[in-house]
C-alpha cells in the first residue's frame, strides 16, 4: 500500500496551524465531520488512521502545508503532541537526533550531556555517533549552558 498523496489527504482532512489539529473535513466511522483526528500514541505522538494505514500527524501535516513528505521533522519545543505549523520544521536525521530531551537514566547530574568530575563538570555533545569535548566547568550550570550552546550552533548549521 502506497503513501497517502497531498491531495487525498487534503480531501479527508483540514489542518489549522495555529491549534496544530487535523479535522476530519467528512465523517468517517464514528466521528463527524469537524472531528478532531488521530489520538496520542504510546510515543506521545499524535497518530492518524488513513485509508488503512497509521500516519503520525506532524509528518501528514507537512505533507498538507508542504505537499512533500519530509525526511525528519522536528518538534522545536520537544512537546511531541503540539502540531502547530510554528513548532515544526523539517531536519536532517542527525539535527533531529540532537533533540532527546532526557539524560541517561544513570546521570549523576540529572542533565543531558553533564558528568560529574570530582569537582568539576564535564560537558560533551556527540554528534553522529562522535564525542566532542566542551570543557570542564565549575558548575553544572555553566556545563549546561555550554551543552545548550553547542548544540544552538549545530541547529544554525555550525560545526563543532
């Protein structure tokens, strides 16, 4: 079975950027037209169900305001449920990657990408699979802003 095309998807539902919802434009099964469309899936992502086949939203939302499928796209604020058009862009795998929000489950900081160093703390950003060293620094927070920076120019298209 074949992706869903711009226009088959524009025929069965509309999409509002500012609220980031898709609404059923006719009825289907149950919901009537004007329904709100797709549920949160065990991810956090918005699902839809078209022509038989389960869509995440953010991706048919692109594919209706952009009329391509992306290769990746990104949430900006991490919240994997906001679909409005201002939250969302599309990436490159590695871009996209960046944006796991959460650390290792054994940090000793608590923070993505901080290790504790006797006194000191370390600050690191891996980058397709590559460690790459930002310094040690007095405090964590100092680490994490290193952390954050590092990462504000990966996303402006920097190297590291």
């Amino acid at each position: 079975m074949s992706a869903i095309t711009p226009e088959r998807l524009r025929s069965l539902l509309d999409y509002c950027p500012n609220s980031g919802l898709l609404t059923f434009r006719v009825s289907k099964g149950r919901k009537p037209a004007g329904s709100v469309a797709g549920t949160k899936n065990f991810y956090g992502y918005i699902a839809v169900m078209l022509d038989g086949r389960l869509y995440r939203a953010h991706r048919l939302i692109w594919l209706h305001v952009h009329g391509e499928w992306p290769d990746q796209i990104d949430h900006i604020n991490g919240v994997r449920d906001d679909n409005r058009l201002s939250n969302l862009r599309s990436v490159p795998l590695k871009v996209n990657n960046q944006n796991y929000r959460k650390p290792r489950i054994d940090s000793a900081s608590g923070i993505q990408g901080i290790t504790a160093r006797g006194s000191k703390w370390q600050a690191q950003l891996t980058v397709d699979g590559k460690n790459h060293w930002l310094g040690n620094f007095p405090t964590r927070e100092m680490a994490h802003q290193a952390y954050l920076e590092a990462k504000r120019q990966l996303h402006e298209g920097c190297t590291l």
